[in-house]
C-alpha cells in the first residue's frame, strides 16, 4: 500500500520553527535532528533572545557541529528558525548555510526549494546597490522581502505576501523579524510545511517528524498559503491577495518511525515514488516550453568546447554507468556526435586515448566514486574538458570538473540508485537537446514535440507508478526464482541492464540484463520453465522485433513478464504476465519503463525479507 495523500513525498532541506513559552533552541535542534534521514550539508539557526537580539549561528557540516558551535553564546529566546541545508545554489558551506538575513540585518529566513527566477530579482536588487553574501537563491529572496518592508514601510505580512508574487519556484519558507518577537510568517509552494498547533505554541517544520512529540494536531499547508502565527492568537492563514483562509486541522496518527522514512517502510520505495516531484525538480527552469528552449546554465560560458568536441567520452560506475548508456543514444541522436561510454574503474587503468578536443562527461550521483573521481582527474591532466552530472552538491567530482549540471533530486539515501538514475538521464536528455538547439541539428519542430513530452513526464511517471500493487502482487510469484533474465532494445537495452542490476543488489538473485537480440546468440540456452524473462517491449520502434523475442522465450517455456504500452494486446496475449505503461517517445522512454523494475526488484527484496535500504558490499571502490 502506497502512503496516503497527506504525507510530504519530497524535499531536501529540513525546516523546523518555533514560538511559544518553551527555550526554542532544544526544541529546534531535536527537531533538526528528526530530519537528518533526509541529509544535509550545514545547519543552522537563528533565536530572537530576551533582549531583543537577533542570534544567528551557522555551521558546515553536522547538527551536532552546531551544537558545539553554540557552546558559550547566547541561545535564550522563545522564538526561533532553524535548517538544515542540501545545498543546490553555491557549496556546501557556513556562508551559504541558513538562515539568512536582510540587508538591515532586522529579517532572518529559512528556505527549502529553488527560486528560479533568482538571478533576475538579484540583478534587480544588485541595480538598487544591494550586495550578497552569500550564492543562494535564498539570500536573494529575504533581500526582497526586506527590500519591500523597508521601501513600502509594510509589516512583515505584507512584505512577505508581495515578495513571493514576484517569485518563480518552489519554497517552504520561515520568516522572524527582530522587531516582532511575537510573530513567525511562513508560506509554501510545491514544498511541504506543516504546522502543528499546542498550547499557545506553535510548531513549524518541512514535515511532521519533529512535531509529533509535542502535539498530534497539525496543519499542512496548501500552495500559496501565507500563514501567521502570532503568540496568544489563533492560527491564522491567508493567501496572496490576503484573504483569510479555513484552516483544516487534522489529528496525525503517524508514529516517528514511519515518518522518518515519509510514511513508507523503505527509503528505497520512497524515493521510487518520490520520481515525478524529483523530474519536475530537475527540469525546473530549465524546460522552456512556450519558448521552444532548453537552458543548462552550466553550457552557456562552454558552448564551444561542446560542440566542436570531436567526441565524448562517459565515465561512471553501475547505475550512472546504465545512464552513461542511455546518454550516448540521445547524444549521437540528437547532436550527431560520437560517444562512448566507459566504466570509469576500467578507463583509469587502460591507459586510455583521450586529450585535447575531447568532452568528458562524468555522471555520479554521489559525487564521491573513487573509480570516477580517479577517471575525471586522469582525463583532465591529459587535456580532456570535464563535464559533471552529479546529485551532491560540492562533492568531489563536481569541484574536479569545468562544468556541469546538477541532477537537484535530493538525497539518494537506499542504498540502491532509483530517482538518481532517472535524474541523470533527464540532464543528460536536456544535455543532448541543449546542444542539438545549438547545432541545428534538431528541427525546431522535433524540440517542440519532445519538450512538450517532458513537460507531462512527471505524470505519465506517477500513472506508471499506478502498476505498483500489481507488480507487489507479481513479486510474490517470482520470489522464490533463483535467476532472472531481462531483455530490452534501444533506448530500453540499458534498462534491462538496469533492471538487472537492481535485482541483483537488493534481492540477491542472479540477473542479466541483455540486449534481446543478443538472445539467439547463446544465452537463449538458459530459458527453460524455470526462468522468468522480464522483456521491455512498449510500443516503439523496434516493437517487432521485441515480439519475435518473447515468441523465443516462449517457445523455450520461458516465463515471460512483459512492459508494455497502455493497451497492449498483441504482446501481452502471448506473455505469462504483462504490466501496462503509458506510451511516451522512444528517447524518453527510459524514465517510465525502468519504473515498474525498480518496483519488481524492491518488493521481491522485500518478499524475500531482505534489508532492502542497505547492502553488505563495498560501495566505493578503490
Ligand atoms: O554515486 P555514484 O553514482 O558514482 O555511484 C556509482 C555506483 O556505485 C552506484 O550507481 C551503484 O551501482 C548503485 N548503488 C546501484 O543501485
């Protein structure tokens, strides 16, 4: 069973807040250290103390570093805002650490999400002479509001409500202000929030796992809620026009174990579901629909040296590797350059051909792979232009690269990759069209067509994510299987590789991933009654062929479970068991059909009674 509705999906940063009678300091550390499970980079917070004072302490690094940092400083106060930072504007560091303040030092505010408009309302701000400390986007949205309350001569009400007007993206956001101790002012948008409501105190935080033990009556705020919480007053929220708004106060039954994990019983099956938010997520301001265009701002100071490579060369390991795979078919499809896809432990130690003129593309959702750090620096001291596609922000593979781009999925915590992969090949599919635009080696027709497609991925997504009960369903058949077979074509052949990949890792059952038309040439030896044979088989090019292989297994009586393409009859009427996704373009279809096998491979985990969010292996290799 799939959580219910009201439980937060995703988000990076951890928000906490308080106001109330209590020290806020012990509550909003606990609190920040309830949300660790999502990671972080830095932490920090900021008190109004009994004397009016405005206390901001920041640190790189551990909630547990902050406590230390605190030690002998002024901590009182019974209001406060604290956060904890997944970095995706600028490094991991104290500077870029939240909270942040205004210009006038009077505002403190905290922030999980992207404003994308940022560098827009910066150089707007930047034209009225203001100056930041900071890289974030976040520093660019409290130096608007404080510019809008010190200009207009408004309460902090009204300067938050018109600020985030201007604001294009996503924000969970919590706003002090040292001249009124008595109020905290927090708004969302396609970020979650919650606030639960106690005796004269209120909570606030990015989800209700640091809230729970102090009161079961929360309220989740809707997109484009402001709310205000002001002591000795009840709850109030308004929307951006400032209309009051009804409160639904609902009772929370969840426990703290089941909320650490977003109410699902593995990380892994959380971020699987978590995938629509995380494509939209990564996409965010990158995707120009209306103007028929792709931005990654990591290309615009590096055109050049990427379209005149004379070819790329993609270095990863196991999952980022699969992508590397898919990357090189959109790369040569779209931008007509060759590419080649490399295990980066191999390619260290090959004594490899690769110099000036080449593109490395390094794909790591960690950014921290021994093997491909090693293959990224080797490249470079040869002459290679190094190009990152990484998760963690201010890893080592990113600060080792000329440029690159952020996948912006949060923090992968399962042990086994799942939205990583489906973030890496969407920067690599925008990567490829980026490019193509600047080559011409797309029309502006085929751009359109694809980007409108990318557009309505992240619900095609959530309707392949619909086959989830079907395929628990399936997992218990299989679970007993002592070796799997999958097979794919195209675009779909390393989602075979990677279907396999993850059954491997977390169900400990053999599998091998092929391309299906390798099958006659020796492996088709193995399919026998016993063997399932998981074919991806939508509705694409190659869909024929993919018909005459299952035709194959079945003529072997091999047990074939089918992907297919909503309203499949032709393949499914010949395969044992089928599963239903929605149709999409070839090029894109890997971020739907490797769904159902990331879902296969945890709930046979999860049959089998195996510790699905962590594996015994060694992950980093030397
Ligand atoms: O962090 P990286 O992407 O560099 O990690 C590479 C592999 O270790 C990783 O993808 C691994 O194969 C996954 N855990 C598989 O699910």
């Amino acid at each position: 069973m799939l959580p219910k509705s009201n439980i937060v999906y995703f988000d990076m940063c951890g928000i906490v807040g308080y106001i109330g009678s209590r020290d806020a300091f012990p509550i909003l550390v606990k609190g920040l250290k309830r949300l660790e499970y999502r990671g972080y980079d830095s932490a920090g917070v900021a008190l109004l103390s009994e004397t009016n004072q405005l206390n901001v302490y920041k640190v790189k690094g551990k909630v547990s570093g902050l406590e230390e940092y605190v030690e002998g400083k002024d901590i009182s106060g019974t209001i406060g805002i604290a956060h904890t930072r997944w970095a995706t504007h600028g490094e991991p560091s104290q500077t870029n650490a939240h909270p942040h303040l205004s210009a006038s030092g009077q505002l403190a505010l905290i922030h999980n999400g992207i404003i994308e408009n940022y560098t827009v309302l910066k150089e707007k701000l930047q034209k009225k002479g203001y100056t930041f400390k900071s890289s974030t986007d976040t520093e660019v949205l409290i130096q608007l509001i404080g510019y809008i309350k010190e200009s207009g001569n408004f309460d902090l009400l009204t300067a938050v409500r018109l600020a985030l007007k201007e604001v294009i993206g996503a924000y969970a956001i919590a706003v002090i202000d040292k001249n009124n101790p008595d109020e905290v002012i927090v708004a969302r948008k396609s970020s979650p929030l919650v606030i639960g409501i106690g005796e004269n105190e209120f909570f606030i935080a990015s989800d209700a796992t640091p809230i729970i033990e102090y009161t079961d009556q929360v309220v989740y705020l809707e997109d484009e809620d402001i709310a205000i919480l002001r002591r000795g007053e009840p709850l109030k929220v308004v929307d951006f026009s400032n209309v009051e708004l009804n409160l639904e106060v609902k009772t929370t039954e969840l426990n703290l174990g089941q909320l650490e994990k977003g109410g699902f019983p593995h990380f892994m099956l959380k971020e699987i579901i978590e995938q629509p938010d995380c494509l939209k997520d990564c996409m965010r301001g990158r995707l120009r629909v209306q103007e028929n265009e792709v931005i990654l701002s990591a290309i615009i100071d590096h055109k050049d040296q990427l379209i005149q490579a004379k070819r790329f060369i993609i270095i990863a390991c196991g999952t980022s590797w699969h992508a590397g795979l898919i990357g090189r078919q959109l790369l040569e499809n779209f931008c007509r350059i060759p590419v080649q896809v490399e295990y980066a432990s191999e390619f260290r130690y090959s004594n490899p051909v690769v110099g000036e003129g080449d593109v490395v593309i390094a794909i790591s959702q960690s950014g921290e792979t021994a093997d491909t750090l090693a293959a990224v620096e080797l490249a470079r001291q040869k002459g290679a232009f190094i190009y990152g596609i990484c998760n963690a922000v201010g890893s080592s593979i990113p600060r080792s690269t000329h440029t690159g781009s952020y996948i912006h999925v949060g923090p992968e915590i399962g042990v086994a990759s799942t939205k990583a992969f489906t973030g890496q090949v969407t920067v690599l599919a925008l990567l490829a069209l980026t490019l193509a635009q600047v080559k011409g080696t797309i029309s502006g027709e085929e751009l359109k067509e694809i980007l409108k497609e990318l557009e309505v991925l992240p619900e095609k997504m959530k309707k392949a994510l619909d086959a989830n009960e079907q395929i628990a369903f399936l997992s218990k058949i299989f679970t007993y299987a002592h070796n799997f077979i999958y097979l794919g074509r195209g675009y779909n052949y390393p989602v075979a590789l990677e279907g396999a990949l993850k059954l491997k890792e977390i169900s400990y059952i053999h599998a091998e991933g092929y391309p299906a038309a390798e099958m006659k040439h020796g492996p088709i030896a193995l399919i026998d009654a016993e063997m399932p044979v998981v074919v991806i088989a939508t509705r694409n090019s190659l869909y024929e062929k993919l018909l005459s292989n299952v035709q194959e297994i079945k003529a072997r009586k091999g047990r074939a479970i089918a992907i297919v393409s909503e309203g499949d009859k032709t393949i499914s009427g010949i395969a044992d068991y089928s599963i239903e996704l929605p149709e999409t373009l070839e090029a894109l279809d890997p971020l739907i059909t490797t769904i159902p096998l990331q879902l296969m491979a945890y709930h046979i985990a999860v049959c089998k009674g195996k510790d699905v969010d962590h594996n015994p292996g060694i992950w980093q290799s030397q």
